[in-house]
C-alpha cells in the first residue's frame, strides 16, 4: 500500500509542483465504486481515487469528463490533477471541494442551463467511458434518437439478457427501443455537454454556496437526459425547474420522455445490482408502450 502513496505523491508533486506529503491522509465517502481518501489538511488538499490497475482507462475518461464540463465556464467541477497506476493500482488525483449542503435553486438552475447550452454538432463523445461501473458506449451519432435506441437501450437490454432479466423485460424493452422514434416527433435537442449521471448525490454547495457537480459520466445529448436523472434518487425542486426553465426552455414533452431517459439508469441499476430493478425497468417500459397506443 505505501508503494502506491509513494507513486501518488510524486505524481502530485510533479503535476503541481509542490511537494505532497501523502502520509496526510484519510479515508472518505464519496468514492462509490472506488476507495476515496483526501490528501491535506484545512483549505488545500487532494481528492484521490483508488481501483485496480485495468480501472485506469475509466479515471482518465472521468478526468477528460470534469475537463469537458469546466470548458462550459458555467459550474464548478473539481480540476483533475494526473492519474497513473502502480502496481495492481491506479489512480485518480483532483482538487478536493468541501461540500456544504445543497445549492440554491436559482443559483444551480442558472449553472446547469448554461452549462446545457455548450453544445457540439453530434450526440456521444470523442471516447467512451463508464456509468458507474458499466461501460458506456459514446459513438458519434447525427440523430439523437438512433443514439438513444442503439447506444443506451438496446446497449442495455443486451447487458440484462446476459445477466438473466425476464425474457418479457428484453422483448418489450426492444419492442419499445424500435418504436422510440414517436417520443420525439416535432423535438430535435442540442448535442449539449451532459454530466450524465446527475442524480443527488453528485452535485452539493462548496463553502460560498456555489454550485459543484462531481463524478460524471458526460456525453453530449439532450438536457433532459441530466434533468430527468435530478428527478430519479432525490429532486431539486420544483422552484429549480422552474428557473431552469426561464433559462433553457423545457419542451413539454419532457413530463413523458423523463421514463423514457430514466429509464436507462434503472437498467444499468439492475445490470450492477440486480434486485428489484427488473421489475422498476419492466413498469416503465409497459407505462411508455401505453402512451403508443
């Protein structure tokens, strides 16, 4: 364990260039999949993420992820310092933000929609990256729909049939992945830049009560991908939707296309965790095949 300290501190020390001493140390929460510890003491420090060497793809996707959500100039994301590996272990270095609580409401509606309004021609990303542990496929795609269909459901459903979900989930999952199209007649979003995986638990106030979002999955899609996630473990608020709203208008047929969205963490949910995820996953496909009625 203190040959991996050893390779974080002079990987710290090289990309700062200010010497670390890693045996400041602590573990913390926040890691999720990962073992989270913070480097430092008061105001300065180091947030480190820990995993298994072949685990290194993923903390760089995550550290180019932070970067792409920091080019909007619009929300406070934590600023990736390196990465590495040594040994069975690799590593995730970025500035540590104490949290405070939530946002303000106006304040992180006003953050996320301008955020939401950097955008690229094409839906993905340059490269793939992982949605908690479940790789993510981002290939560029010019019609959001045809991504949605091919690179979250179906990617999805094809994952739950290998780790055994009811063949009636996989069959209406595909039925509605090939009728997905009605769910978007006469709507065409912006490629925005998404955090991705924008539940409650990543996002929080720093100690000025600004904004910070943390521990993303980005791509580049609807924003009412990231909106319907803030609805799925916890909510903002209404009084955030409805800010966010003056900002970056929401199209009404976001009040059914949420499941629609939603729906692929309850997937990726059960392809983790398994439980009753397959039954949550299997409602919300019967709710959205009775809307196509």
């Amino acid at each position: 364990m203190n040959d991996i300290w050893q390779a974080i501190g002079d990987a710290i020390t090289a990309a700062s260039g200010e010497r670390c001493d890693t045996a400041a140390r602590h573990p913390v929460g926040g890691g999720s999949i990962n073992q989270a510890w913070r480097i430092g003491h008061g105001p300065r420090g180091w947030f480190v993420k820990l995993n298994r060497a072949d685990r290194l793809e993923m903390f760089i996707a995550e550290a180019e992820g932070l970067e792409a959500l920091a080019a909007a100039n619009a929300i406070r994301v934590p600023q990736p310092l390196c990465h590495g590996s040594h040994g069975r272990q690799s590593f995730l270095v970025m500035e540590y933000i104490a949290l405070h609580g939530s946002p303000e409401p106006d304040e992180f509606a006003t953050a996320l929609a301008t955020m939401h309004r950097h955008h690229q021609q094409q839906y993905g990303w340059h490269r793939n990256n992982t949605i908690g542990a479940t790789p993510q496929d981002n290939t560029l795609c010019d019609d959001w729909c045809e991504f949605w269909r091919i690179h979250r459901l179906q990617f999805q459903l094809r994952l739950a049939r290998r780790n055994g979900a009811p063949s009636r989930l996989i069959d209406r999952g595909m039925t509605l992945a090939e009728r997905c199209d009605a769910f978007f007649i006469g709507y065409t979003p912006l490629a925005s830049v998404l955090h991705g995986d924008l539940w409650s638990g990543n996002w929080g106030a720093d100690d000025q009560g600004r904004p910070v979002i943390f521990d993303p999955a980005v791509y580049f899609g609807d924003h009412e991908t990231d909106l319907a996630m803030m609805t799925l473990f916890g909510h903002p608020g209404r009084h955030f939707f409805d800010h966010y709203d003056e900002h970056f208008p929401i199209d009404p047929g976001f009040t059914t296309r949420k499941t629609l969205y939603n729906l692929y963490h309850i997937l990726n949910h059960y392809n983790l965790f398994g439980g009753g995820y397959d039954r949550q996953a299997e409602g919300m496909i019967e709710q959205l095949l009775s809307e196509l009625r």
